[in-house]
C-alpha cells in the first residue's frame, strides 16, 4: 500500500454585501479557472497565518487572522497519492483593493447565488455552494482522469 501524504493548504474566500470575490488562477492545476485564494501552508505557519499571508500575496488585500472564520476541511485527491488537505476559510473584513498579480488576475466581485460555475474550478459547484450559505463541511473529492467524484460530504454543526 502507498503513503498518502496530504500536502496542507488554505483557501480563503473573500465575501461582502452578498458578493464573493474570485480570481482567475495563473499557475499551476486548473490555471485559467475562477476560484478563491490560497496555496501551500508553510513550515513553521499556522493555518490562519498561511491563510494571512496568502491572502496579501495573491489579492493585495489585508486581514486580521481573528476575521477569518474556518468554514470547510476538504481532502483533494489527483491522484491516490497526491493529495490536498485544503482548510477553507472565509473573511469579510479587509482592507485594501483586490489586484492582479503573477499567481490571481481579474479579481471579480460575484453574486453568491449567481456562482459563474462555467468558468469555475470544477468541483466548487459542489461544495462552495454550501458554505456561502453559512455552513460548515468536511469533504473528500477525488479529481483524477478529468473526472470529479464526490466520496464524502457532510455538513458540521455551526
């Protein structure tokens, strides 16, 4: 049997007046496709100063770590060995105005009932959905092949 590691990550969403705030991702898996900010927790970091950090570093926007609110823990498969453990934050307190740079460009305030799925990562159809509305989950979805399965969604108590 092979080791699966889970590679730590954050992702951080952005919300105000009904509206979330999406960029289009440069780099990397899904590049081109809309979607929240994040990456890779560092050695050293917490999760809420990874999520700070990342934040400021792909939207120019600031945070307080106490405004940020964790909303979802989701476990990305790729493969079966490479996996993502992403812990999904939500912020509506910040200062600064979002800008483009070389990792998030086009930075577009969205309707949160209005999601532009077409043009979204894939897979955040399923679940983002349900954390705009206010609730909190833990997910398990598989991405391999170009093929999207959900094993494991299940709402948390608030």
């Amino acid at each position: 049997m092979k080791k699966i590691f889970k590679q730590p990550a954050v992702l951080i969403y952005v919300v105000k007046n009904n509206k979330v705030l999406l960029a289009k991702k440069m780099k990397k898996i899904n590049s081109g496709k809309y979607t929240g900010y994040g990456g890779k927790i560092e050695a050293g970091e917490t999760e809420l100063q990874a999520a700070q950090r990342e934040l400021k570093q792909e939207s120019g926007l600031d945070t307080e770590m106490h405004s940020l609110r964790k909303v979802a823990l989701v476990d990305f498969y790729n493969t079966e060995t490479n996996v993502w453990r992403v812990h999904v934050f939500m912020t509506s307190e910040f200062k600064g105005k979002p800008i483009s740079t070389d990792e998030m460009s086009d930075p577009k305030w969205f309707d949160i009932s209005k999601l532009p799925i077409d043009i979204m990562i894939w897979s955040d159809e399923y679940w983002l959905p349900v954390v705009l509305r206010g609730k909190k989950i833990q997910a398990t979805i598989h991405l391999e092949n170009f093929k999207m399965s959900i094993k494991y969604l299940k709402e948390q108590k608030n």
